[in-house]
C-alpha cells in the first residue's frame, strides 16, 4: 500500500507507482484531509425485540424425557 499526502500547487498531479501494481487494478482517492471529518455516518437503528409471554405455571421438567 502507498498513502502519501500532497498538497498541489496546480490542479494537475501524477505519480509513480510501483512496480507490483503495474496490470493490477488499483484505487485512487483525493479528498482535503479536513473533509474526511466532515463525512455524516448514517444513525444506526435501535433495534428491540418485545418479550414473548408464555404461562408456566404446573409446568415441570421432565430431564429424561428431554434426554430421549
């Protein structure tokens, strides 16, 4: 990987890259190091779950049954 920072004087840049790139598909991203912060992230939605209610009065386990 090769992260540099520059800071032009034109609006044209170019740049060497490395051999082991040369054939391969590769990203480049330009953006002013202030606006990285700036970027919003999306609120996560709270998720909840409601509680199902079930009735379990009389009832027993029965360890062999559930061993079967």
């Amino acid at each position: 990987m090769v992260r540099t920072t520059v800071r032009p004087d034109k609006p044209s840049i170019s740049f060497d890259i490395p051999e082991k790139y040369i054939g391969k598909e590769i990203e480049v991203i330009a953006f002013e190091k202030d606006e990285a912060a700036n970027v919003q992230r999306p609120k996560r939605e709270i998720v909840t779950f409601d509680a199902v209610s079930i009735d379990t009065r009389g009832y027993k386990f029965n360890r062999d049954e559930a061993n079967e």
